[in-house]
C-alpha cells in the first residue's frame, strides 16, 4: 500500500468537509441561476453516506486547489460509483501525483473569496490540461473561459520558452480575479487575459494574425461551442490539438430531445465533427469531483493525412 494505512469507514467527515460543503453550495447557487433548474439541497446530499473513504496517515495535507472543490453533477449510477468515492479516488490521486502547489490554492482561495463559481477543472484535469500542452511542445495556447485562471495557470506552466497564452472571458470580474492570479503565478508577462465575449474577441484575434495556436481549451458558454470550435479551427495548424470540455454532462449528451441549450450546443459539435473532415477527434467520458463529464480531443489534420 501506498502512502500509509486505508481504511474503511462510513462518514462523511471529509478533511476539509467546511469547503467542499460550501464550494458545493456556491456552485448549485450558480447553476440554479444559469438554468432556472432547482438542485437538490445541500442537506439531501450531504446525508448521503458514502460506502468507502479512504484516510491515508502519511500523504500530505491535501492543499485548497487538490480538494473536492466541485461537484458538478449528482451521481448517475448506483452499485457504488457514487460521486462520494469519485472525490475520494480524485483525493487519492491529487495526494499522490500533484505536489502542493501555493499559486493553484491561491488562485482558488481568491476565487472563492470574489465569489467566482467553482466550476474550475479539478486538479488533476488541470494536470492534464498541462501535459497534453507539454506533448504538444506549445508555444501558442489559446483559452476561452477563463474564470479565475486556474486552468490558465495550469497550461501557461507547459509553454514552451519564448511561448505565449491568450485566455478570453466575458466577466471583466472574472478576468481581473484571473489577471491577479495569473500575475501572482508568475506568468503576467506570457499570459494575457482579453475581456469581451469570446465571438467578438475571436475575429480580433484572427485579424491580428495572433495564431496559429498549438493548443486550444475551449471551456466558456456551453451554447457557443460549435461557434467556438470553428474558430479554434481557424486558428489552428496541421497537429494544433483542441481541447472541449463538459462534453459529458451526466450523460445528457445522449439526449437528442434535451431543452436544455448546453447540451444541444454539445450536440451540434458532435453533428460537425461528424461531417467534418479536417479535424481527427475522439471523446473522453471522465468521473471524479467534477462529477460524471468529459472532453473532446480533436487533432487538426494535415492535408495528405490517410485518416
Ligand atoms: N477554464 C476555467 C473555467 C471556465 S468557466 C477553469 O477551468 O479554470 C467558464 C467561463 O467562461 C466563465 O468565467 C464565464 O464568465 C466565461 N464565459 C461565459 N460566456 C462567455 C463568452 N461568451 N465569452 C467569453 N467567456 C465567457
Ligand atoms: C459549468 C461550466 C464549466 O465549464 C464546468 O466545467 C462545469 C460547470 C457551468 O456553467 O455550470
Ligand atoms: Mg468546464
């Protein structure tokens, strides 16, 4: 065993259960907000008891930005893949694999304190999100939705040197959260946050030639993602990697009758990637604290690709 004893107990008395509590209040505030859907309360969730929890003595303290800092969707399945242990495999993996990091629990921390919604990629997407920017070598990486710039930060560590982030968001509340992050990071003369909504910033970016980008993350409006997604496109070369997230969405993406805007903007990148043959793509279905959700990877193909 790894990193000292587990054991099995029944509480919910997660290290941390303060954050998580609120973090999950804030982000079903939120979302009641976007989509006029009533969540379930906080009491209903928190009385569900997990099956499993893992309580490692000697694996460090796990720090703000590795916690269960969101839990997007409530748990689809039965038989024990509930979202309690999605979290506590999350944790594990966090402790594990991602040092303590003081700019990430800083970038959170003053999310949470301009009360920013929790909605950030968890620790170890953000972990991805990095080596994937690493494998693609980028010097260029474009974002859009940047929130308070964790995902930001997690890229913009990738860049090659000499390399350059752009990130687009709409709330200039949210990009002057982002910008102090992004700053305190370390990362305020590579980074750059443009404040707008992302189809009137894209053009922009076109016309100053900005691109071609090695990477793009497009993780803003869910209704805008087919829009987004042509513009990445755009701005792209031959092996630029683009990168959706909440592709997912608890499974909703199935569903073709779906009133819901953000599941039919999902819908309708699935149509184009189905029709279109420039870009190579796959999709990744994930659980973990963002819940039951995940990502399109698409690779911009070459001219003579075989693909
Ligand atoms: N990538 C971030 C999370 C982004 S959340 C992370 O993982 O850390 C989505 C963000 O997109 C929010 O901050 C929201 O304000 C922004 N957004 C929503 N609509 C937008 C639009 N039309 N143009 C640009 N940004 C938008
Ligand atoms: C929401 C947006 C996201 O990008 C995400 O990862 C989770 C939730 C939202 O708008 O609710
Ligand atoms: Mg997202």
């Amino acid at each position: 065993m790894v990193g000292g004893a587990a054991v099995i107990t029944g509480t919910f008395g997660l290290i941390g259960g303060f954050v998580i509590g609120s973090a999950w209040e804030r982000l079903h505030r939120y979302r009641r907000r976007k989509s006029g859907v009533v969540a379930p309360s906080s009491t209903a969730v928190e009385s569900v008891q997990p099956r499993l929890k893992l309580v490692s003595a000697d694996v460090p303290k796990p720090s703000l930005a590795r916690m269960s800092h969101s839990r997007t969707f409530k748990p689809a399945i039965g038989d024990g893949m509930t979202q309690d242990l999605w979290n506590s495999v999350d944790d594990y993996f966090s402790k594990m694999l991602l040092p303590p990091d003081a700019a990430l629990d800083l970038a959170i921390a003053s999310s949470t304190e301009a009360g920013l919604p929790a909605i950030q990629v968890s620790a170890n997407q953000g972990k991805q999100l990095e080596m994937l920017a690493r494998m693609q070598k980028a010097h260029f990486i474009l974002e859009i939705g940047t929130l308070g710039g964790y995902s930001t930060i997690w890229m913009a560590r990738a860049l090659a040197p000499g390399g350059r982030l752009i990130t687009l968001e709409s709330d200039p509340k949210h990009a002057d959260v982002a910008r102090t992050n992004i700053e305190r990071a370390g990362f305020g003369d590579v980074v750059e946050v443009r404040t707008g909504l992302a189809l009137d910033t894209l053009p922009l970016i076109a016309a100053e030639n900005a691109g071609p980008f090695d990477m793009i993350f497009i993780d803003a409006d869910k209704e805008n993602i087919p829009g987004y997604f042509k513009w990445a496109l755009e701005l792209s070369r031959p092996g630029s990697l683009i990168v959706v997230d909440n592709v997912v969405r608890e499974g909703a993406v199935i569903d073709a009758a779906s009133d819901d805007l953000r599941v039919q903007g999902v819908r309708r990148l699935m149509d184009y990637l189905s029709r279109e043959p420039r870009v190579t793509a796959t999709a990744i279905q994930t659980v973990g604290t963002k819940g039951y959700d995940g990502f399109v990877m698409a690779i911009v193909k070459s001219e003579d690709s075989k693909q």
